[in-house]
C-alpha cells in the first residue's frame, strides 16, 4: 500500500475553507455580471438576438444588392465543355469499342426478336408471367399484346423489349458485381454509397447532355442514359442483402473450413436474394420509366411514339402509346416482384433427385414435383406443343402483327383529338378564367415574393436553419450548395423553380392528406384508392402531362398541374400508413377519455405519425423537384427549362450548369426537410405514451 507523504496530505477543515472561498467568489462575480445584463428573459434574448440578425441580414442586402452579383459567376459550364471536347478528342478509343458493342447486342437482339413468329414470341412472353405470377398477371400481359396489336405498335414495343432488356441485364449485372465489391472494402463502400446518392439525387435529362456530346444521338446513347438511370437500386439492394445476413450463419460456415469466395456464394449471396430480387424489380421499374426520355435522344419504341405525338399535340396517338407503356409496367413490376412462392428446392434439383431414385419413393416424389412446380411443368408443355403447331402452320409461322386485320383493329386516337377540339370550344373560356387566376394570384405571387427576397437574406436564412437542424456540416453544405447555385448563374432560375414546385407541394398536402386521413378510418376505401396509388407510381413521368395539356393547354399553370398528380401518392400513401401506425393502447386511452374522431386526429394521430407524414412530404418535394424539366416541355419557367434547352441545342455548358444547380437545390431542400423530420422524431420519442 502506497503511503501518501506529509506535504501532499489536506485537512478536511481546509478544503471546506476553499470551497466556501470559490463559492463565495463565485457568487459576487455572478452578482456582478448579472447586474451588467438587461433584464430580459432567455426567451426574449433570444428574440432580440434574432432581430438583430435580421437587421444585419437586411443592412448587408441594402448594400450588396437584391440579386446575386454576376461578378461572382464561375464558368463551369464551359470548363466542363473543354474538358469533355478533349475526352472526345483523345479519348475515342477507349469508349467507342464499348458502344460498337452495345449497338451491335441492340441490332442482334432486334433481329432474333423479328426472325422469331410472332405468335410464338407472344405465347412465350405470356408463359413467363403465367409460370413467374400465376394466371391474373398472364391474363393483363394478354390484354397488353392485345391492345398493342390492335392499335398498331407491335414494333415499337419489340424496340421498347430490347432496349429495356438488355439495359436491365447489363445494370444487374454490374450492380451486384459493384454491391459484392463494396462489402470487401469498407472505403471502398463509403464512396459507393455516395456515388449512389448523387446518381439518384442528380437529375435524370442532365444525363443525356453528356451522353449525347460523347456517343451522338441513336439508340446507344439511349442505352447508357438507362444503364446510369438504372444502377443505383440494385447496387444499393445488394449492398444491403449482404450487409444483413445473420453473423451466426457466415459464422457457421467459417467454421467448417469455407473460403471468402465460398462464404460468398453458398451463403451470403442465397440469403441475400430477396433483397436483391427487389432491386432488380426496381432497377426494371427505373429503365422503364426512361422509356420516353430516352426516345428526346434518339431511341425507338413506345416511349418515341409517346414524345414524338406530344410534339404534334397528337394527344390521342400519344395516350395508346402511354397505355400500352403502362399496361407493360404494371406486367413487369409483379413478374420482376416476388412473383409465387417457393415451396421446396429448384426444379432442376428436384429432377436430379427424381432420376436418382429408385423402388417405391418415386412416385410419391414424382407428385410432390408436380405439385410444386406444376406451373413451370404446365408451361413448359404449351411452350412445346404450341412450337410444334405453330411451326406445321404456314400462317402462323410467317405471321406479322405489324399490320393487325380490320376486324381487329382498334383506335380510339381520332375520338380523342375530337374531344380535345370540343373541350377547347365549348368550355375554353372557363378553363382559361382557371388558368389565368392560378396564374395570376398563386404563381406570379410566388415567384415574385421568391425573386423579391435579398439573395444574402435567403443565404444566411438557409444557412441558419441548417446550421440548428443539421449542426455545423449541414450548414456548410446548405452555405456551398446556394452558393454553387449562385456561381453558377441559376439563382433567378432556382427560385421560380423552387416557387412552382412549393406550390405544387402545397397544393399536393391540401388534398392528399385528408384523402389519407379517410383512408386511414376505412378499409374499404382503402383497397379502392391502393390500386389507383399503385398505377399512378407506376406511370412513366411524361404521362402525367398528356391529360392535363388535354385540359389546360400549355403554360405554367398545367406545368404546376401536372406535377401535384405525380407527387401525390407518397403523400396519400404515408399518411394513410403513418395514421394507421399509431399505437392502438393510445388510441384507446384518448377514446376512453371522450376524445372525439377530430380531437383522436389532432392530438394523438397526426402528433405521433408525423415523421412518417414528414417522410411523404420529403419525397414530395424530391418529385416535384424531378417533375420540373418535365413540366418545361409545356412551358414551365426555372432550371428546367434551361436543362431542356441544353439537350435540345446540344449546348453542354448550358445543360451542365442547369443540371447540377438542380442537383444542388434538391440537396439544399432534402437536407433541411430531413432535419425537421429528425426534430419531430427526437420530440415524439421525447413525449410520453
């Protein structure tokens, strides 16, 4: 034991004394400063801490002007330009063999598609989805052939097939390599993840400027655009599958003397396939929704035949083209989903088994196959029955669906721009009092008030906010995305296109949320409103635009419009599950207590389920955000109209400069909404049950 030595050795009685002396100084030094303070609450200080700031802010605006300097503007634009000039310029010999290539699997695949008949092609199609989905979703994909026949794009979707095909084979292919890569290095993840954010939060037509600078316009450069498009779910799914695969199981196979490269295919790869199965769905998903943009640069199929009709306002040729897109979607969502359960091992290795079986099992084994795959089994055998008679059949085997029979044939694009023409006619002085007032008092009021703002004040306002949502790093990202904004010349563009979009949210909350409020009391309504949400989730973006221009015509107003219909259904949809979620033992204390169904709302529900509503509103934002250069093709005014006339005059620094301004505001905007949503979950975990 250590003996303390003399000198080191404090009485009791003597570290009383200095304490009391600290504490006695203590409080005549508090005594005095607080007599040097105003006498105001912390409450009030604050206030008045906040107006000064506001003052400064204002004083500074006086001074540096209301818009931002263009002194300050950086070239970006046609930096980027150069650089990419020199990457064509000594850089062709790297990619041109890689869109040789892709361009030479698109035209084998168009030929093996046209030399196959085409009704065996049809029945081949309807028995995967029979064999994947059961008999319903092979009976909607019959309706679809049908229907494309009938109306006379049997090769535009043949084009659409293609393209689609092999822009989703390539994007699993590299995703689940990318996702398998990012589990072995930790770093390497990291920067996976943050490439896969700044994909899926850049917009989508800023990609088509370069890609068209580099590989021209045509069905390659459409193919690219897709494969980027399309990456980004399945990579993040696989990284995730992987990631959560129980430790007990890798454990287990360590144990028994597996290598990584063993572990990873035996195990982690099997127990990750659900996960990874619902990134293909939604890698399939993503490239269908390119459809359209990718015809703006040359590519065939459904989504040309939908742009090129809306460029003629042919809006009844447009609306088959966009029902057929859409019939097709919704046939590939649920074949690419979790299509039929499993119920025991592959077909295969059930065969394998069965061969190798011999004396009384077999037949028990030989009904046990059947019954687990008796869909496979089934189609297999019209597979190979209707191969054989399609083959006998001289007009069959050379059948052509190009041309449909006029008994078949069905169109209904002739009634439609008659309706058009009447609805245009007859009630087109109402409509145009509609479109002038949202014009007038919701639009021009927004954007004016937006425009009207000092730049500095809505800089520091940003930034402030951040800074007490986000900590320090939100701010400084919030301060270098409105400054990137600025630089870059797209400060006025931002606010008009950040104003139209706040609308459109607005007006988006105003009718989503108490339709999602209903459906949360109804489970009838329910069932109704789920499909309707499911096909609105489902439809390419341009097809949210054809019925409102049928309406409204062109401008701002149908822009503004179009984009509360495509940013409506999270809204609906995470409402009605976040009320839904709330915790039945606390509705039932408030009920127990004579809450009525709008005080049990009020109070309880809304209060508890909003970081889910948060979440709606959030994608909201990020859709109509998205929606923007959509709505530009119809005259919507900001960053998407300057992004569409960069694709369309090939101007890359212009596209270039308007694409990453949209990146930046989308960043700015999801960061601060993500905060408040943060807030709100941190105070409701805070409130008691």
């Amino acid at each position: 034991m250590t003996k303390i030595a003399p000198e080191q050795e404090t009485p009791r009685a003597e570290m009383q004394e200095v304490e009391t002396k600290k504490s006695r100084t203590r409080r005549e030094l508090n005594h005095v400063v607080s007599g040097l303070k105003p006498p105001y609450s912390s409450r009030a200080r604050r206030v008045a801490l906040y107006l000064g700031l506001l003052v400064a802010v204002l004083s500074v605006s006086s001074v540096v002007g209301q818009q931002f300097p263009t002194s300050f503007r950086v070239p970006f634009g046609s930096a980027t330009e150069a650089v990419f000039e020199w990457g064509v310029d000594h850089l062709a010999w790297l990619y041109e063999p890689v869109a040789e290539s892709l361009e030479d699997v698109l035209v084998s695949m168009q030929f093996m598609l046209v030399d196959l008949p085409a009704p065996l092609l049809a029945l081949l199609l309807i028995g995967i989805a029979y064999a994947r989905c059961g008999p319903l979703i092979a009976g909607l994909l019959t309706v679809a052939l049908g229907f494309v026949i009938s109306v006379g794009l049997w090769d535009e979707t043949l084009q659409t097939l293609v393209l689609m095909v092999v822009a989703v084979v390539i994007a699993v292919i590299l995703g689940i390599l990318i996702g398998v890569a990012a589990q072995m290095n930790r770093r390497f993840e990291a920067f996976v993840l943050i490439a896969l954010d700044a994909m899926q939060t850049f917009p989508v037509f800023a990609y088509l400027v370069p890609i068209v600078f580099i590989f021209g316009p045509g069905n390659t450069g459409a193919l690219i655009v897709t494969i980027i498009w399309a990456l980004p779910p399945v990579t993040r799914m696989t990284i995730l599958g992987i990631k959560t695969v129980p430790s007990e199981s890798i454990e287990a196979a360590t144990s028994c003397g597996s290598t990584g490269w063993q572990i990873l295919r035996n195990v982690q790869i099997p127990l990750a396939r659900p996960s990874i199965m619902a990134g293909v769905n939604q890698t399939v998903m993503f490239a269908m929704s390119m459809a359209i943009v990718a015809a703006m640069i040359g590519a065939g199929g459904l989504g040309q035949s939908v742009w090129g009709s809306l460029t003629r306002l042919a809006f009844g040729q447009a609306l088959e083209a966009g029902i057929a897109l859409v019939l097709f979607a919704i046939v590939l969502d649920r074949v690419t989903g979790q299509g039929k359960k499993s119920t025991g091992h592959g077909l295969f290795s059930d065969f394998r088994t069965l061969v190798t079986t011999t004396g009384a099992e077999r037949p028990a084994l030989v009904k046990r196959a059947f019954q687990q795959h008796r869909r496979t089994i089934l189609t297999a055998a019209v597979l190979f029955a209707g191969t054989i008679y399609i083959s006998m059949v001289p007009a069959l085997r050379f059948a052509n669906f190009e041309t449909p029979p006029e008994s078949l044939r069905l169109s209904f694009a002739d009634p439609v721009d008659q309706a058009v023409d009447w609805l245009n006619l007859n009630l087109g002085f109402i409509l145009d009092v509609v479109v002038d007032g949202i014009q007038g008092y919701v639009l021009n009021g927004v954007t004016a008030l937006l425009l009207a703002i000092p730049w500095p004040t809505v800089f520091f306002v940003v930034v402030g906010a951040s800074l007490l949502l986000r900590g320090i790093r939100g701010a400084a990202l919030a301060a270098a995305g409105l400054l990137g904004i600025g630089v870059l010349g797209m400060w006025e563009a931002a606010a008009i296109t950040l104003g139209i979009a706040g609308a459109a949210v607005l007006v988006a909350l105003f009718i989503g949320l108490p339709i999602g409020a209903v459906m949360s009391r109804s489970i009838k309504l329910e069932r109704t409103i789920r499909p309707v949400l499911d096909v609105m989730q489902t439809l390419p973006v341009f097809l949210f635009v054809i019925p409102i221009v049928v309406v409204l015509g062109t401008g701002a107003v149908a822009g503004l419009l179009a984009t509360v219909l495509y940013c409506l259904p999270p809204v609906i949809r995470l409402t009605n599950v976040a009320l839904r979620g709330v915790d039945s033992e606390t509705v039932e204390a408030a009920t127990s207590t004579g809450a009525t169904v709008w005080q049990l709302l009020r109070t309880v529900k809304i209060p508890l389920g909003m970081p889910t509503i948060m979440i709606g509103i959030n994608q909201a934002i990020i859709l109509s955000l998205a929606m923007a250069v959509v709505s530009a093709f119809i005259g919507t005014p900001g960053l998407g109209q300057a992004l569409l006339t960069g694709v369309v005059t090939a101007r890359l620094d212009l596209g270039i400069e308007a694409g990453v301004a949209m990146f930046l505001l989308a960043v700015v905007v999801d960061r601060l909404v993500t905060g408040v949503n943060r807030k709100i979950q941190a105070h409701s975990h805070l409130v008691p049950a």
